[in-house]
C-alpha cells in the first residue's frame, strides 16, 4: 500500500535517511525543516501521513499535532501522524498519543520498524479502500493486488497508469480534471506537466480497451478532464 508522506524534521541528514527508507517501499515523500513547513505542506498537498520530528523550530511536532486535529477539513484533521523523537520516556510517549499522534517511534529509527508502523498507521486509515475490488463492466480494479483485469485476462499496467484508473474507477460518471488528476496521483512530484497525464491515458486505453479510439472506460470529456464511464 503506497501513500504520500510528508517528513518534518529539522536534520536534514535524518529526513533524507528516512525519505530513502520509505521511497524504497515505494511511497512519494516529501521533506520540510520545521513544523511551520509541514503545517503549509499538509493544507497544500494533503499527504495521507507525516513523519513528524517532536523537536522543531518556530512550531514543533506536538504544536503541528494540536494545530492539525483542530482543523475544520477531515482530510487534515483525520491525517494519519507517527511522532518521531529522542525522547523515549513514558510520559513523552503518552503526551504525545494524548496530542493527537497515531503512533511514535524513538531515536535511533530502525528502518525496519519504521516501515512497519507505517504499514500498519495506512492499514488502519485506510483499511476499508484496501480491500476494495473495483468493478466497471468488464474492468477489475484489484487495489490491494495492484492488479487489473479485463473480462478476466489479466493487463499489466505501470504504477502511473495504475493510479489513474484507479481514480478514476472509484467514482464512475465524475470528471476528473488534468490538475486534479496530477495532484491526486502523481503526488509531490512538481515538474510533471498537465500533457504528462494525456501521454499516460493514451497508454492507458492502448492496453484496457478494445478499440482505444473509441474507449468504453476511460473516456475524455472535452474541455474538462477525463471520466469512467458509467455502466
């Protein structure tokens, strides 16, 4: 199960050490100094969970916490959070699960630890979407496999082409434009132009639809973006 992280923490050899354990099990990841950059970041690019250093400048992680779980959107307030930190005393652990954290990890991190909450935090936010096998007409959507099937035959999709239809699948019938298309898939990834997502739903189509002319599935509404057909 991939997912967008968001890592604060004011050592930037600590965030990059972190960053290349959590791109390894494949996630986006982003990292910022400090809690007033990981407050700006999360309204911005609503990550699915922060990596959130307990000691900062300007704001520190409890402050980020607090900050985060008073907020009025869901998305924010709901966001799945591990607290990271030198202090390993039970009190400090208790603080911090009482703030709002979902989990908290002490300093030194373990990768394999590290990895492994984190799996755990995204199977418990998200849970009920990792189960979900997504059916339009004759298209299988298996999330949790990172499978699709067309009538059954199996089609091997990058994970790209593989994050957009699953988008789009989930909500048949509502137009998706390009821009919410790359923020809701392509993540953090900020060079990626609008014209990225055309070349990937051309390849798309190329290997889910009959005749990829005339989609069934991934259809183009002109002007607006692109949608699931409703069947």
């Amino acid at each position: 199960m991939t997912a967008r992280i968001l890592v604060a923490d004011d050592d930037p050899k600590h965030a990059q050490l972190i960053r290349l354990y959590l791109e390894r099990e494949g996630h986006q990841v982003l990292t910022v100094g400090d809690g007033r950059a990981a407050l700006e970041h999360a309204r911005a690019r609503r990550p699915d969970l922060l990596v959130l250093d307990w000691m900062m400048p300007e704001v520190d992680g409890l402050d980020v916490c607090r900050i985060l779980r008073a907020d009025p959107d869901p998305a924010l307030a709901d966001v799945a959070i591990l607290l990271v930190t030198a202090r390993s005393g039970e009190n400090d652990m208790l603080l911090g699960l009482d703030i709002g954290a979902d989990d908290y990890l002490s300093k030194p991190v373990s990768p394999r630890e590290l990895t492994a909450r984190i799996r755990a935090l995204l199977r418990r936010t998200r849970g009920a979407e990792a189960t979900e096998v997504l059916r339009v007409g004759e298209l299988e959507v298996d999330t949790p496999r990172f499978e699709v099937r067309v009538a059954g035959a199996p089609v091997r999709l990058t994970a790209k082409e593989f994050g957009i239809l699953e988008l789009l699948a989930r909500e048949p019938g509502r137009v998706f434009t390009r821009g919410q298309i790359l923020d809701k898939t392509f993540g953090f990834e900020n060079e990626v132009s609008e014209r990225t997502v055309d070349a990937h739903v051309v390849n798309l189509r190329r290997k889910i639809e009959v005749n990829p002319a005339e989609p069934r599935y991934v259809q183009t509404v002109y002007g607006r973006g692109y949608r699931m057909a409703e069947q």
